[in-house]
C-alpha cells in the first residue's frame, strides 16, 4: 500500500468515528504528526513528523520524499487552526512553497480539503474518496501504515 492510500484509509477510519468536523480536522493532522491540543504549534512549527511513510501521490503533488502525507496532514492541521490564507502565507513565505511547487500545490489541496469540510461541501464520510480522486496516482514505493489510534 502507498502513503497516499494509506492516509486515505485513515481518513476512512476517522470518518466512521462521528466526530465534529473541527475534530476530524485536528485528527487528520495527527497523521502528519500534529497533536491536538496546546503542542499543535510546537510539531506543526517543527514540521511534524511522518507516521505515514511513502509515496504514491499524483507527480503534480510529488516531491520526490517519503513525506507528502505528513506535508499534506499537517497542513490540514495547520489550516484547520488558523485559516486557509494564513496557511498558504506561512509555507509560501517561511517554507518558500512556492504555488508551482509540489509542496505549494499540495498545501493548496490541504486548504481546499479544510474549507470543503468546514463548509459542509464535503461530508467526512466522501473525504477519503476526495482524496484518492485529487491526490493519489500510482503507488511508487510502498508505505508504513500509521500506529493504531489510541482511544
């Protein structure tokens, strides 16, 4: 399994557990390694971490690392936070993501993701799909599936 699908598939399991939207939001950063709670800016500052190892996005979303689902997770988990423009602002500036980028693009994705659920276009349990429809191409190396959720 790619780290695409793989995070699509967490994405599925979080769907099935009924959480508010901002919730979801805040779990789906944890698979880019972004706690919820007060040490959210600590890892997201720090880059967050790869749970999700591998490849597997769309060449257009793909940087040539083994770290574009913690890329895309933690600017889920940044936007969900501060907001889509603020986001974009800080990778772009402090990151240097420029829009052509693979990262830039991504993190564009990320807060389209954020502001179709926040906005109720997209429903949590059509999340997954968005995403394998949007982000994931063919699987090039094969991934590390994220640790068990804790409850």
């Amino acid at each position: 399994m790619d780290a695409c699908t793989a995070l699509a598939n967490w994405i599925d399991r979080l769907a099935a557990l009924g959480l508010s939207d901002r919730r979801f939001l805040k779990e789906v950063g944890r698979a880019g390694g972004v706690r919820r709670g007060p040490l959210w800016l600590t890892d997201a500052a720090s880059g967050g971490s790869n749970r999700i190892r591998g490849r597997g996005f769309q060449p257009e979303l793909d940087d040539d690392t083994d770290g574009q689902a913690r890329h895309f997770a933690g600017s889920v988990a940044v936007a969900a936070r501060i907001g889509g423009r603020a986001t974009r602002w800080l990778t772009r500036t402090l990151l240097r993501d420029g829009p052509a980028t693979a990262d830039g693009r991504l993190t564009d994705e990320a807060i389209a993701f954020v502001e179709e659920i926040r906005s109720g276009t997209l429903r949590q349990a059509d999340a997954s799909a968005w995403l394998r429809r949007r982000l994931c191409g063919a699987g090039l190396v094969g991934a590390t599936p994220a640790p068990a959720r804790r409850r």
